[in-house]
C-alpha cells in the first residue's frame, strides 16, 4: 500500500525540523527564470545546468519545481531541482539529450552527444522523475544534512507526481564518499549518463543512481512511522 497524504505529511515535516534544528529553511517554487538568478548569484556553487535552464527545457508549473534552502539570515545555503519525464526509455532520453534540451538537433550545440552504457536505464520507463542541481554550502557540510536534504525532494516529488522511478546523476567522488547511500539511493551503475556539451563546458563520466516507486513507496512509510514513535517516545 502507498504512503497516504498524511504518512507523506509527516515525512516531510519531520526533515523540516531535522533542517531547522541546522539553522536551514527550506522554500520552494515552480519559476526557474527565478531559480536561475538565485543559483547564477552563489559563490562556490558549480553552474546549473541545461535540465533546469528555461532556455533549454520546458519546465512548466505542475511538471518541475526547485527547493532553496536559506540559513537565518537569509543567506542561500542550499538548492537543489526536480523535474518529471514522461519515457518510454530513458537511455534513449538521456543518449537523443532530451534531458537537456527541448529541441536537441536545434539547440544543442556542434560536437553535442550523449553516451548511456549501462543496462538498467533501459528498463527505467514510465513517469520518471529526475533530481539534480542539488548543493549545500561548505559550512554545513559534514552534519548529516545529505539524508534530509534527498528526503524533502523525495516526499515533495511523492506527493506530486507519485513516479515510477527517481534518478539522478552523480559523479564518481560521491560514490567513494558514500554520499549516494546517505542521500537514500538504493542503485547505482557506472557509466550511466557520458554527455558532451562543448559549447556549455559540459564533459562528465556519470553514475546513474535510483530508486523504484515501491522503495520510494516503503522509505516515506518507514520514516513516517519511525517519526511517530520518537514523537510518542
């Protein structure tokens, strides 16, 4: 059985405590000309990519959304994005560079190309959603915020979109770090997403991480009922 609104409910509301105890207030939005002039402005903060550029992507209410975390000065301390795919494959989506752009053979540019060689991307399909862009200021690192951070996103795309799958691509440092384990990610391959985008300086070596609609499904349950015991307790 899924997660009900309210089992989704608590979910999100007890990582909202876990972020504010941190001095981290989340807020969110579905404008991503707004999104993009809040994450050009940060120091440190790699830049966002063609998935989350209005310019690139649709990104339209109700199919996309980003999260912006701000410490109590207002300061941003954290962002990170979602966006659904509707795929019947998403090796094709990511090789034919559909993640990126709209209209590819227009708007990517010359030496553009994609390379999937995994397996398992041939067999994500369905209502995808995908998670990227996401970041967290030096100064909070280290404080086990990797987990509350991931779950919000989770719990948010849950409760909108209920998908098939969760994906994102990482680079390999956050493998050997053990970072995707602490984000909740079950899955991962090498070599899952290979795009070159020169005229956007983009040249990455990915892994594809996921999660299924049921483990999705279970880890909102899990944490739920894990936080009406401490909350009974």
């Amino acid at each position: 059985m899924h997660p009900t609104t309210l089992d989704v409910s608590r979910y999100i509301c007890s990582l909202d405590q876990k972020a504010r105890k941190e001095g981290l207030q989340f807020r969110m939005g579905e404008d991503f000309e707004e999104y993009l002039s809040i994450t050009s402005q940060i120091d440190g903060k790699y830049p966002t990519f063609p998935p989350f550029h209005p310019d690139c992507s649709q990104l339209e209410p109700g199919r996309a959304f980003w999260i912006v975390g701000e410490d109590k000065s207002g300061r941003v301390a954290h962002v990170q994005a979602l966006r659904v795919l509707a795929t019947t494959n998403l090796a094709d989506h990511l090789e034919a560079l559909k993640v990126f752009y709209v209209a590819p053979a227009r708007q990517a540019g010359p030496g553009s190309s994609g390379v999937c060689a995994e397996p398992t991307s041939r067999t994500i399909s369905g209502f995808v959603a995908y998670h990227g862009d996401l970041w967290l200021r030096s100064d909070l690192r280290g404080k086990g915020l990797a987990r509350t951070l991931a779950g919000v996103a989770f719990g948010l795309a849950w409760e909108k979109w209920s998908p098939d799958f969760i994906y994102a691509v990482v680079p390999f440092w956050t493998i050997q770090k053990g970072i995707v384990e602490q984000y909740g990610y079950l899955h991962k391959e090498a070599l899952g997403s290979v795009p070159s985008l020169p005229d956007r300086d983009v040249e990455k070596d990915n892994w594809l991480i996921w999660l299924t609609q049921l483990e999705l499904s279970q880890l909102i349950k899990r944490s739920a009922t894990e936080a009406i015991k401490r909350r009974l307790s």
